[in-house]
C-alpha cells in the first residue's frame, strides 16, 4: 500500500467522503475560463478575486507556497436531507440547505490539518502544506476535478455521479510528488441537460459553464454588500441566505444520500425555513446569539434583514405590512430602504 491510499484511508476515517491528489498546475483550460470570467466582470462585487496578487497566485500556486508540487483534494457530503415541515401559520423565509448546521469551515479545516500533519508522517522530512477551505488563492473545482474528485457541471458546481453537488471543498498543497495515475479523471458529464440554467429564477447562469454573480441569488443575498438591484428583488423569491435551485434540479442529485456529518443538518425545524417575523424583529445582539457558529453570521445582521425585508415584499400581506412599518425605523438604513421598497410592492399589489 502506497502512501497516498493510507493518506486516503486516514481522510475517509476524518469523515471526508472522497480523496485525491493533483499535480500542483492548473490546466489551461480552466485558467482561461478564469480569466474570461473576470474579464466578463462575471465576479460581480467580489474585488478580491480579481486582485492581481490573488490572479497570479491562482494561476500559480507556487506563489502561495514555494516548492508546490501536488494538492491534495477532499470533499464531504454535506446534504442535510429533505427540510423538516415547519407550521404554516406565518412568512417564511429559505435558508440553502449549506447552512443548516454548523459552520463547515469549522468542521473541516481542524481535519485538514490533521490529515496534512499525517501526510508529513508517511512521507518522511518536515513537508511543508497549506490548507484551504475556499479561502484561498486556489482554484479548487479546477483541482478537485483533476483529482478525481467530479467532473465540472453547467451549473459550475463539482458534480459526482454517486453523490451529486451537495459537497464542500477542501485542499492542502503540498511539497510532495503526486503518485502516478492514482486519480484518473471521473466519468460523468451533463450531455445536453440545461435543467440547471432554465430553472434558474434570475438568469445567473448565461451559458453552460458560465455564471454571472451579478444575477445569482446566493451572491445578492450572501456578498453583495449594498442594495439588491431593484430589478431584481422580485425574482429573489423567499431565499434569504444562498439559493438551491441550480442544485435541486440536477438530475445528478437523484444519488445524493442524507450526509453523515450530523452537525451539517438542522437543529431545528426554524433553520432551513426560519419565521420572517422574527428574524425582521432581531437586535444585534439577538442576531448573533441566534446565529453564532453558523455561517449565516458573517453576512452580518443588516444584509440578513435586508434579504428578510425583500423577501416579506414578495410574500405580501397584512402581516409582513405591520412588521415592515416598524422596521422604517430600523438603525440600519440599508434594512431601512429595502423595507420601505417592500412596502410600496405589498401597497401597490392591493
């Protein structure tokens, strides 16, 4: 047994679900679907992904750590199942099914480290590593794929054809060989299926391959920092963190099996559809009591009750109008604005 399967072995008793190894070089064509997407201005709002320090260290991992040789891939499923049927008797809002448990950077970069320090013991010297849960300068899908991990969908999502899309990314470049053939490429492909760029309620995703942040409903509701183009808070529906629906479709998805990781399903009936009413009423210090080691805390209350208020405007009625008018006089003026937008469609709607 070679030291990539007891590297494999390790992985698979840390929870992970699939291991591989890459030689440290993304291939071209991925680097040139990377740069037409910036070039597009299909990153939207996010800077950073276009800083040149951060373009160059992607297109070159061996400006984050000198010496790179290989980067070894995980992924965990993180499917949390059907949502539990919370009572109808208010609005409610959708929360992706992502964010249902615990944070997953919590959960995955301690086992990263613990797998990385258990390569450095099977291959002998001090090997030097960085690891990554999609925080870094690294094109993870890109690696994950070359790693045997999936193959990339039309959604842009890593797909596996006995799992599906519900899995989270990690990485640890290495100063290490990658064994020869150990990851040959997975078999699988979207063929002529475009279920995934139909169904999706804003048009985010142009082409095949292609998503343009500027309209997807994850980046509007999750790093979008200012106002939701008004254009399109209507087709934002009721999601109030990240967006599903490009996923749900897939016809991939039939294989996707309820994870192992119980700290990725929900705590509560409340997480995965939670009351409008109540999240619109948080203080801040209610909202980070609420939402503290979850993901949904790192948007911050103001963008979170920005989505709620687009999301009562879209659901209508009495109830969300009473909440609304209170919240005219929210400190935040971003929940301020988009509550009085929300307003004036319950208004105009009758």
């Amino acid at each position: 047994m070679g030291w990539i399967d007891r590297v494999r072995e390790r992985a698979l008793r840390l929870g992970f679900d699939r291991v591989g190894i890459a030689p440290a070089r993304p291939p071209q064509h991925y680097l040139q679907a990377y740069r037409a997407w910036l070039e597009r201005g299909d990153h939207a709002g996010m800077a950073w992904m276009a800083r040149p320090d951060r373009v160059a260290r992607r297109e070159e991992p061996s400006l984050i750590l000198p010496g790179v040789r290989s980067v070894l891939c995980v992924a965990v499923n993180y499917y949390p199942g059907p949502p539990p049927t919370p009572p109808d008797d208010e609005p409610r809002g959708r929360v992706s099914n992502y964010a249902w448990g615990i944070d997953y950077h919590d959960w995955m970069l301690p086992r990263l480290e613990e797998l990385a320090a258990f390569v450095r013991a099977q291959v002998g010297g001090e090997v030097r590593y960085r690891a990554y849960v999609d925080t870094g300068p690294v094109l993870e899908r890109a690696f994950a794929a070359e790693a045997g991990l999936g193959f990339i969908g039309k959604n842009t999502c890593l797909i596996h054809p006995r799992l599906g899309s519900w899995l989270f990314l990690g990485e640890v470049l290495l100063e290490v060989d990658p064994p020869e053939g150990d990851c040959p490429p997975v078999r699988g492909g979207c063929g002529t299926c475009t279920r995934c760029l139909d169904a999706c309620p804003t048009g985010a995703l142009a082409a095949p391959y292609r998503l343009d942040a500027r309209r997807c409903i994850s980046y509007l509701t999750i790093e979008h920092k200012g106002p939701t183009p008004l254009e399109l808070r209507p087709l934002l529906g009721t999601w109030i963190y990240g967006c599903d629906v490009c996923q749900q479709v897939c016809p991939w998805q039939r294989f996707a099996r309820p994870t192992k990781v119980l700290a990725f399903r929900p705590a509560s009936p409340e997480r995965p559809m939670p009351a409008l009413l109540d999240l619109l009423a948080l203080d801040e210090e209610g909202f980070r009591d609420r939402f503290r080691g979850t993901p949904i805390l790192r948007i911050g209350r103001g963008r979170l009750l920005r989505n709620v208020a687009v999301a009562l405007g879209n659901i209508g009625g009495s109830q969300a109008a009473r909440a609304l008018e209170r919240a005219l006089d929210d400190p935040d003026p971003l929940v301020q604005e988009h509550a009085a937008w929300a307003l004036a469609r319950i208004e105009a709607a009758g």
